[in-house]
C-alpha cells in the first residue's frame, strides 16, 4: 500500500504541473496471453511498443491475464486485460501507470489556469474510486485535491494571506513548528506553538509543502484567489520500512532571525543516554554550546557565562523556581508531557524579560484529540505514566502525567556522610485545552511537584513547585491574535529538625507571584510582523520563618519581614524583511519594577559599606506604598543577512534587567537558595551581550553548522562577603557585594538531525570573570582582579550521536570533554584550635581536573503494528561506560588533627541503567 | 524483571567515590602570623600562642614563633607583659581585669612586624550547671546544660577531654622465649607472675572539632548541647569513663570567626559545601596592614565541669571489648609474631606445654590502646 502511495505521489509531483492530454494514437500489440502474469503481461507489452510501463509488482498482486490480441490498438488491449478487474491505466507521453484501485490522473482539471475558482468539484472528482478506507489514501487524496483559497479578487499581480492551522490527524493537537512553504518560490514560514501560520502568497497555483519532525511530509495544491484560511491534517510518521525522505527545506536556522536559539524535540531528547535511564530535558539542554553545569549533580544552569538564578524556566507560561529533583539529578519535568524545549541564548525575544541570561521554555503536550491513550515508564529510580485523550472529541482534550520515585535505596549506596538519608518526589502535570470555536481557545495548565529528602539523620528537607495558569487565545482576523495568559506560581521548602528538643525547630521559605501578560501578534503583511504586549507579576515572598517545634523546643519565633512588588512590562517588536536575504528584527521593552510596602527599610551612610555600624536608622513604610521603583528600556535587535539559502549572517544585541535574586554561597545551587527581590539597598542585576553567527547549512539542508560569538557585560550580580550569613539575615544588604562580570566565547555546532546516523557535536570556549575592586563596599576579592567563576570551564566539547540499524534497533552514545572547574584551593597550612587547619587565599585560583565522561545506550522497540494495543519500548545503557572517576570537588579537611585533602567523584563507575515503557 | 534488577544493584553498589587527593607541590610559602588564645578574663593568667602559617605540604610540623614581646593593652594605656613560656607560648602573670575596660594584644616580632588585635570588651562565661547523660538508641549521649540568667552570653564553645579505664579481655601468663641471637622465637615457657602491666590502661583524647553553639535565636539563653556520643557497648565505659568540659563565652564576632574556620576546614564534602572563603581575624599587622594574619584574641573566661560514669550505672553493658583467642599446638610452625600467647591450655607432663591459647595482641596488651600510667585525677 505504501509503495503504492509514493508512485502516486510521485507521478503527481513529477507531472501534475504539465497539461498534456492522453494520447490519441495508440501502438497495435499482438500475442496470445494464457494465464500469465500480469508483470510478464505487462513485460511483454513493453517489449512490443515504445511505452515505458509503470507498475508494483506486489499491489497488482496475481492477477492473470487470459486475452488473444492480434494487431490490436494497445488501449483497446489494455481495456481488454483489465476488464472486471479494478485495475486502471493511464498515458502520458510514451509513459503507462498502471494503477489497482484508482487511476492515475495525468491531466489538469478544466479551468486550473482560468481562475474560476468554482469547478473543485471536478478536481474531486479525478480520482474516483476511494475505496481503500486507510490514513493513507486519504492524505494522498488530500494532497492532489486543489484546494481554493479566498474568492476571486484583485488582479493577478497581488498577494494574499493565507491563515493555517496544522493539527495531527491521528490526535488533533496542533503542530508547532512546522515548516510551510511554497515549493517554487520557496517562500515559507513556520507554525506558531499553537500550530497556526500565515503566508503570503501571490494569486494563483502553489504547491505548498509541510514538513514537520515526527509528522509525513505532505503538500497541499492551493489556488490562491484571495485572503482565505486553510486547515491541514498531517499524518504522524508511522515508522516506514522505505520512505522518501524529502528533506530540502528544513533551513529554518538559515532563515530565522533567532541566533543562539535551540529548540530540542522530546524525540531527540530520548534518545540521549543519560543517568538512570530516565529521559531528562535540563540535561539534554546543558549538551548544548554555551550551557554548563558546576557538576553532575547540580540543577542550576549556567548560559553564557550567566549565574543559575539567571535563567527564566517556563514550564507552558509558569515560572520554575527550582527544576529539579533530588539533588539535581533528575529534572523537575516529565519527559512523557513534554514536546520540546526552546533554549534562548542571545536573541531573547521582547515578550521574555526578568532574567539577564536565557530563557528556557519548555513545552508540554496537548493531549490526543481523538482517542484516549496514555503511556508507563518503568526505570530503576522512578516509574511515570501518563493518559491522555479527548474530553470532546476534535474540540478539547486533557493530559495528565504523574511520575514518582523510590530512590532510598540507592541513597544507601551513597557516600558513608549521606547513609541513613532518604529522598523521595513526585511530580503532577495537567493540562486541558478546549476550542471554543475557531476564533477562541482556552488552555488550564497545572504543575505540582514536591521532593522531601533528609540527607542525615536529623534534618528534613522539603521543596515544592505549585503552578496553575489560564490563557486564552483569541484571533481578532487571520492577521491578528491575541493570547491572554493569567497564572499564579509558588515555590516553597521548609527544612525542620526535633532531634534536640531545645532546639527543634521549622524553617520555611516561600515565593509566591500572580501574573497576567496579554500579548498581540498583527502579520501586517509578509514584511513585516509586529508583535506588542503587557506582562505584570506580582511577587510575594516570605524570606524565612523561623519556628519552635514541639514543646520543650526554646525556639523564638524569627520572621523575615514578607517582600512584595510589582514587576511590569511593556514590549513591542518588529520584524521586517527588506527583501528574501535580509531582515531585521527590533525590539524594545520598558521593564518597571517597584518594591512595595508594608516593609520596614534599613539606612546606610552614604558612601560607606553597608555594614551593621553604618547602619542610620529605619523607615516603616505602610502597606501598598511604592518604596523603590526601578526600571529601564531593554533592547532587543537581531539581524540576519542570507548569502544564500544555505548560507547566512546573523548579529544581535540585547540587554536585559533582573529584579530577583538567588542567596546563595554554595558552589551548586541548592534547593534551599532563598530568592530576594531587589530593594533600596539592592539594587537591579543589568546586563548586554552583542553575538554574531554565521550560519551553514550542506548536503541540502541535512547538515547544520554554525559559529556564534559573544561578549557580555554583568552589572551589580550578587555575590558574598566572607562568611556571610544568608538564613534569617534581617540586613542580608550588609553581606552581599555587587559584583561586576564578563563573559565571552565562541560556539561551534555541526548537527545532522535526520538519517540512519544522526546527532550533534558541538565546542564551545568561553570564559566568564567576575570582578569585585570597590572597597567602600567593603571587602574587594583576590585584591580586586577578575577572578573566574564558579563554572568557567574554558573548554567543552560534547557528541551526541544516534545511530538507526533499523527502525526497531537503535544506539546512542555522547561524550563530553570540559575543563575542570575552578576552585579555591588552600594556600598553607597552620595549627588552631587543636588541629592543623587550611589557609585559603586567592579565590577559584585553581582548577579540578579535567572532566571527561561518555555514555551509551541502546533503544529497542517492540514491532511497529500500526493497530496493536500496546507498543513496548525499552532503553538499556550505560551512564560513564568507561568508569572515570569524574572529580565533582577537591576539598580539604581537617580531620583528628591533620589535613586530608580528598577528590570527591559522584558517579565514579560506570552505571547501567534500564528502562521499560509502554505505550497504550 | 527481578532478575536484571539483581545484577545491577551489585554494580551499582560502587559507583559514588571519594579518593585521596594530594595537592600541587607548588603552593606558595605563606608564613603568615597565627595568633591563638584568649585574653583571661577569669583572674587567671592568659596564654597566647604564636605560630606561622606553612606550605600545605611542609616537612615541618608547627613553625613557632620565639622571642617576640607580646603584651596585653588596655584603653587606658595600661600594659600586661607575657614572657614566652616554652614554644611559642606567652604566659602572662594572673591578672585581675577591669571588667568595664576593653582589652587587646599587642605582638611584636623578632623581624620588626608589629601587630596588635582589635579592643574587645570583657566576656564573663557562665558556669556550667551540669554535664548530665541519658541512653539514646543503645548508647549513651552525654549534655553539657548551662544557662545565662542576663541572656547576654548567646555564643558559646566548647571543648572537651575524656579519659576511660579499660582492661584487656585476657590476662598474659605465658610468653614467646626469642633467640637473643636470631631474634626468633623458639618456644613458648610460663611467666612467673601474670603480666598485670599490660592488664588495666587508660586512654585520653581531645578531639580537634570546633564545637560552638549560639542561643541567639532561642528565647533563653539556654545551653543543652549534645556534646559527645559513645556508641552502643563502646568500650569507653567498660569500667570507668571520665568527661572534663570546658566552655567559653564568645563575642558574636568570635563566634563568626570560629565558625568560618569550622566551615573553611571541618564542614566540607558534601554536594552543597560553602565556598571556602578568606579567613580574617581581629588581629591586624601594623606595620604592614596588607599582610594577612589568622586568628581572633577574644577577651573571655574558661569554666570547667567535670562527670565520671561508672560501668555499674549502666545495665547490660560490657566491660571488655569483644575478643576470642584459640588453642594453638606447641610447635615452630605455630609461633606466629602477631598473635600472643595467653595462656597454658593443656601440659605433657608437668611443666612441658603442650598446647596453649594465643589472642590478638590487642586482647592482649592494653597499651597497644591506651597508657598503663594511671592519670593523677584518678580515683
């Protein structure tokens, strides 16, 4: 059947454009056909005329042929052969297509180039005999129907929108990202997260081809006559045995404006080895260039040299404060309601902001629109599932994915200081989308996760995301949308400890921000896109509370004053093209945050540190008051320049403001860092980068390279005097010092994403310096010379590879190489308090060696019948096959007396890991 | 499933690590002044101990440093001299301090370097109401309990040492006879008395951790510090244990110092470890202010308490280390250097050994874990 489909597609490509009508004269045959084959039949006749036949062996199946023809016209012997049979033929030039089911069509419908819109019906009409009921006939149907756009206005020199929306057949969740374009004038554009895209196409015939990653490849005949909308189903790739992979315009990283911009698929990102076998997006994102970690265990990100409270990480529209599970080693989202993720390095779009280094969005799924079906995951730590399917079929669906673990085990396996630990999480994602009708849509998103580990006896941690948004997507016209989002996210831990009774107490910390953002995108024509919008967020934190517990417990009550602001902004950008080579997008966002009252505020001398002595008095200021406003515009222009269609130059500019901050001294971010809003004593994180790409593309689009450099500038960052007290500090002002840094780099990737062998391999060499050389602000660091950060590790290169043996069999193996990371290492030796102790001196003066780490893993697919009830995967490797013990810190202690120093490794072997999954 | 699931856990069960590390050679000479002690503010004499920061990896142990004049100042100019007692340690006389005045250190070293510490006013440390002990999970935790009625102290550090009596599980009657020659031994013979030396020991430790509690959050001041916990059977009180606590009242900004180097040096290792960070002090170089110096002179007082527990206030718990010791024939093959013998088990004849009982030495011979001199305090 498929074969079948390909020829007709093929000869629909290869010949529908050309009107040449069905030869009259036909060649005289003889022979006398006794029970033969309908192939030798067919052979036979080939050999007699100069007529190339065209034929599948296996569709016409064992047909037999029992005619005598003597002299006879070909056609009259072919009407002959095939009568009672439902097999057709068809001419073109000295070509025959001989057909089982539906003839060939190889001339035009009647007044294809006159403009009159209104014969469809005899388009429809050309094939027949639709009697196959599969997806298959079906789309090819689809794909040679003609399909009329607009009424008949204007004249032949104007062009019209056309507005698209691009759902999964077999779901009916829209399709994002997917490529629409007009096959001769190769002008495209891509589906937008709600699977809706407008083209501007001039009047008359096109063929538009879609292409989408996971979905067939398909096209749709369009005669464009006036501004007019177009719905489209595309098939989901269905694991062909043999299939035409048309692969030429998957450019969109030459066209786009976006650079140090990467968008990862939830496909892509299972098949990357990871720990424990279990799909996870933050560490598919840290594979990519420019994207570090301080080690293996930790959660935070660090983009471009930026901090890891520095990235704004959206699950749908909600803000997560923490994305992470246990100690980092898992991420907080599940891989089974996952789409994809969006990475933005450089070009943050105007609409993001509150966050100086990147913003990650990740995407979840919709939900089958049609049937009720669901997934189950069975790794070594945590077992998922998740269901999905319609609440009203075509119009809404839901889905809901629950995931858990039951790690205590392995934590008895850990090193001896975390015995007697537990840790568990559990992670709950919702998500229901209704149509209303074409114009509106609604979506409700829930997130809620919760992790609880004690990592020795006596304290217990806990943290907890809670998100719920509403949004509303609206279009005004096919040029014009709106999407109005409103949400409340929280994010809270609490740690508490009863062991000693005097002493037992809760700490709890709390962050709590309401939002509303309204967003327009008016497709003024196909130059030009504008795109305008409101955000607001209010932000309510609880610094820290400090609880007796229980009754003997001598615990005062210690209540960080609550924080509240307002954080708005007002963004609009445009995107123009002067022409098919170059385009230019602008944006401007004004940022405004104000800190609000009831606060109690702290003064300083002016021009002294901040520090408890210079400490004037304080300002009690009442509920709702505006304390402190901050703001400023931010920038946001990107470039790109094409040589030509494979070949581009990119180059933008942006500058960003940050009003909330993470405490925290430790090396990793951990998940009791407390966030601060800025205040009168602290003020706004600012920060630019200027980067420019050049962008290639070879072997007709298959392979994408790219060479992207950057330099960025970071002012008042955060850091920490010495032993500085972050918990319950009523003055946290007078231990933090603003900190200046820059971070340059160049980032290399070369990524094939289709065929047998697929993957990326990206270097990176960057270096991000801090600088603290004011000493009124008290202490200067390293006597006030740059100093490397926590996560300068100058060199990184990182494969990804992924090789196809068949569709059932696949292998994967990554390796990553990086520079060790800085650290403070002792400078001496001296003996106090009973024991010989470290001196420390220069700040990150040295590094940990070096880091070197491969894994692997093989996916193996149960059988790919399309209708069975269950698909079973399963995912076998091996994290770190060559067991380096990767060092995660160097570190000294003092232990009965004398120093030790020690090389701690958290996965010091190579780890094999299995994972069973059923899909349903 | 089960049966992948085993086989994995066994290679599993390896894979977190932690290695010996041995630093770059090449770190710098430092030599930096190292100040320890505290200014007495108890009517005692004060000791301060002056040393100099090393290389990380240096052949010499502790660098002391001599001959220098240390005084101890006052706001109204006046001075306490402290003459160097024995290495590196400045005694002062016993000085009856103003408790209303502010004090310092003033160092001057051989090599011209003048350093004086920051004016600190005077801390009273309350006594200690008591050191009280309870059963916790089969093993015993000993509380220091102490209390300030003003709620002025708030930072606190303690120290302590312990002393336990202990006996060997067996008693040495018979012993190897060595070759004066060949230093080998050639036979086992009877001793005329049992070797009670070796029998009844006693063993002392100061352990290094910097033990510092702060009541600041509390609404007493009120001390209840599990202070030390002595594992279930743990030979510490097999017959008698004894516990000295010491406490001193810190300044809050003592209290910091110290608890930066407890961070800096004890508290690291783990997947969140604080930066270790610059470690200051109050005490500054004069003569040259970008020279670093360690350590922090705090003007403060020591109160000791003391407890003993006796085997016999507890129930069910050994008086001796768990040992076993076998019955070995008499002959060459058997004369095994790292066992010793304990005991005849079976005679030929009258006097000849036939077969005897050999035992770990350390069953054996308390002073491999401990001192046979019995400490002065003991009853």
């Amino acid at each position: 059947m498929k074969t079948f489909v390909y020829i007709i597609i093929f000869v629909c490509l290869s010949f529908c454009s050309a009107a040449i009508s069905q030869q009259a004269d036909s060649p005289l045959v003889s022979g006398d056909f006794k029970n033969v084959p309908v192939d030798s039949f067919l052979v036979q006749l080939e050999q007699q005329t100069h007529y190339h036949f065209y034929f599948d062996t296996a569709q016409l199946g064992a047909v037999k042929i029992n005619i005598t023809a003597a002299s006879q016209p070909l056609k009259t012997v072919l009407d002959k052969a095939f009568a009672n049979t439902n097999i057709y033929y068809a001419f073109h030039k000295n070509n025959v297509f001989i057909t089982k089911g539906l003839q060939v069509q190889t001339t035009l419908p009647q007044g294809f180039f006159s403009g009159k819109g209104d014969d469809k019906g005899a388009v429809a009409n050309t094939i027949p005999d639709i009697t196959s009921n599969t997806a298959e006939s079906k789309s090819s149907a689809a794909e040679n129907k003609l399909i009329i756009i607009g009424g008949n206005a204007g004249n032949s020199t104007d062009r019209f929108t056309i507005a698209g929306y691009i759902k999964d057949a077999k779901t009916g969740e829209p399709v994002m990202g997917a490529s629409v374009s007009d096959q001769d004038s190769k002008a495209g554009t891509t589906t937008d997260q709600y699977g809706y895209f407008l083209l501007t196409l001039p009047k008359g015939h096109h063929t538009m081809v879609l292409q989408s990653i996971g979905m067939r490849d398909t096209k749709r005949q369009v005669l464009v006559q006036g501004d007019g909308t177009i719905n489209i189903d595309m098939q989901p790739q269905v694991m062909a045995l043999k299939r035409v992979i048309v692969s030429s315009e998957k450019a969109s990283n030459i066209k786009s404006l976006q650079m140090g911009m990467q968008k990862i698929d939830i496909k892509t990102i299972k098949q990357v080895p990871v720990v424990f076998g279990e799909a996870d997006v933050l560490k598919v994102v840290l594979t990519m260039p420019g994207v570090k970690s301080v080690g293996e265990a930790s959660t935070g990100l660090n983009v471009r040299g930026g901090a890891a409270d520095q990235n704004l990480i959206l699950f749908n529209d909600a803000t997560i404060y923490n994305p992470s599970h246990f100690f980092g080693l898992f991420s907080a989202f599940n891989p089974e309601v996952v789409k994809d993720v969006e990475l933005y390095k450089a070009s943050i779009p105007a609409r993001y902001g509150g966050r100086l280094s990147s913003v990650l969005a990740i995407n979840s799924r919709e939900g089958n629109k049609k049937d009720l079906s669901g997934t189950a995951g069975i790794g070594l730590l945590t077992s998922r599932f998740n269901l999905e399917g319609p609440l009203k079929k075509d119009k809404s669906s839901f889905i809901i994915g629950a995931r858990a673990t039951y790690a205590d085990w392995l934590l008895n396996l850990l090193p001896d200081q975390y015995k007697e630990s537990k840790a568990g999480f559990y992670d709950i994602n919702l998500n229901i989308n209704h149509e209303i009708n074409k114009k509106n849509t609604i979506y409700l998103t829930g997130y809620l996760s919760k992790d609880r580990f004690n990592l020795n006896s006596d304290t217990v941690y806990a943290y907890s995301n809670q998100n719920v948004s509403f949004k509303w997507k609206h279009l005004f016209n096919d040029k014009f949308y709106t999407l109005i989002t409103t949400g409340f996210d929280r994010y809270d831990y609490s740690i508490f400890s009863d062991r000693n009774p005097v002493n037992a107490y809760t700490l709890g910390f709390n962050i709590n921000q309401g939002y509303f953002r309204t967003h327009f995108n008016y497709y003024k024509s196909a130059k030009q896109t504008i795109e305008f919008g409101f955000n607001t967020n209010y932000y309510k934190l609880h610094p820290g509370t400090y609880k007796p517990l229980g009754k003997s417990s001598l615990v005062n009550l210690d209540a960080m004053q609550p924080e509240q602001a307002l954080e708005s902004a007002l963004y609009i950008s445009d995107k123009y093209n002067f022409n098919t080579a170059f385009s230019i997008e602008g944006g401007l966002r004004y940022s405004l945050f104000n800190y609000l009252g009831p606060s109690t505020v702290n003064h300083y001398v002016d021009g002294q540190p901040k520090t408890e002595d210079n400490m004037t008095g304080k300002t009690v200021y009442s509920s709702a008051k505006f304390i402190k406003t901050y703001g400023g515009p931010e920038v946001r222009l990107s470039g790109r320049y094409a040589f030509s269609p494979a070949f581009s130059l990119k180059a933008g500019y942006n500058t960003q403001r940050q009003y909330i901050h993470v405490l925290s001294n430790t090396a990793a971010m951990a998940p009791t860092d407390i966030w601060k809003l800025s205040d009168p004593n602290i003020k706004p994180q600012y920060g630019d980068q200027i980067s420019l790409g050049l962008y290639k593309n070879l072997k007709s689009n298959t392979i994408e390279t790219s060479v992207e450099v950057y330099y960025k500038r970071i002012k008042d960052y955060l850091d920490y005097k010495s032993g500085a007290v972050l918990v319950l500090n009523h003055h946290i002002e007078t231990d933090v010092i603003n900190t200046k840094g820059k971070a340059y780099g160049v980032e290399l990737l070369v990524k094939k994403l289709t065929g047998k062998m697929n993957g990326w391999i990206s270097y990176t060499y960057s270096r991000t310096l801090l600088k603290m050389d004011d000493p009124a602000a008290g202490e200067v660091i390293n006597g006030g010379r740059y100093y490397p950060a926590n996560y300068d590790k100058p060199h990184d290169v990182t494969f990804i590879g992924n090789y196809r043996f068949t569709h059932r069999f696949s292998v994967s193996l990554n390796a990553t190489y990086s520079t060790g990371r800085p650290i403070t290492l002792p400078v001496g030796r001296f003996y106090y308090e009973g024991a010989y102790r470290t001196l420390y001196a220069d700040r990150n003066a040295y590094r940990i060696p070096d880091y070197f780490r491969t894994d692997f893993s093989m996916n193996i697919e149960g059988n790919h019948k399309v209708h069975q009830r269950f698909h079973n995967s399963w995912t076998i490797g091996v994290y770190n096959v060559t067991g380096r013990k990767n060092p995660y810190s160097v570190y000294f202690v003092s232990e009965n007396g004398v120093v030790n120093g020690y090389k701690l490794s958290i996965f010091g072997s190579a780890i094999p890991f299995i994972n069973y999954n059923v899909r349903f | 499933m089960k049966k992948i699931y085993i086989p994995i856990i066994a290679v599993l069960l390896f894979f977190a690590c932690k290695e010996v590390f041995n630093p770059p050679v090449t770190s710098a000479v430092t030599g930096y002044l190292v100040v320890e002690g505290f200014i007495n503010s108890g009517n005692g004499a004060s000791t301060i101990k002056l040393t100099r920061t090393t290389k990380l990896v240096d052949s010499a142990a502790t660098i002391y440093e001599h001959n220098a004049q240390v005084k101890i100042e006052d706001e109204s100019n006046a001075t306490y001299p402290l003459y160097e007692r024995d290495s590196g340690n400045y005694v002062s006389d016993n000085l009856f301090l103003n408790p209303a005045l502010k004090y310092r250190i003033h160092i001057t070293t051989t090599n011209g370097d003048e350093y004086i510490s920051d004016f600190t006013a005077v801390k009273q440390t309350p006594p200690i109401d008591s050191i009280s002990w309870k059963v916790e999970n089969g093993g015993v935790q000993i509380y220091v309990n102490a209390h300030d009625a003003t709620n002025t102290t708030r930072y606190y550090q303690h120290k302590y040492s312990e002393t336990w009596e202990f006996q060997s599980p067996f008693i040495k009657r018979i012993t190897y006879v060595i070759d004066p020659v060949s230093s080998k031994i050639i036979g086992v013979t009877e001793l005329p008395n049992a070797d009670t030396s070796i029998f009844k020991c006693w063993r002392t430790q100061t352990p290094s951790n910097i033990l510092l509690t702060s009541t600041e959050k509390l609404s007493e001041d009120k001390v209840f510090l599990p202070i030390r916990y002595i594992e279930p059977k743990g030979g510490e009180l097999s017959i008698l244990y004894y516990i000295e606590v010491r406490q001193y009242a810190l300044s809050h900004e003592a209290y910091l110092f110290k608890q930066k180097l407890k961070k800096n040096t004890e508290q690291l290792g783990t997947i969140f470890d604080p930066q270790p960070s610059e470690l200051g002090g109050n005490v500054h170089c004069i003569t040259n202010p970008s020279q670093q110096v360690v350590g922090f002179v705090d003007v403060t007082q020591e109160q000791v308490a003391k407890l003993f527990i006796n085997n016999k206030e507890l129930t069910n718990w050994p008086q001796t280390i768990p040992c076993s010791e076998e019955v070995v024939e008499n002959k060459p093959e058997n004369y095994d250097p790292f066992l010793m013998p304990t005991h005849v088990y079976e005679y030929i004849g009258r006097n000849s050994i036939k077969s005897y009982y050999v035992a770990d030495p350390i069953c054996v011979d308390c002073t491999l874990r401990g001192t046979n001199v019995k400490p002065l305090f003991w009853p």
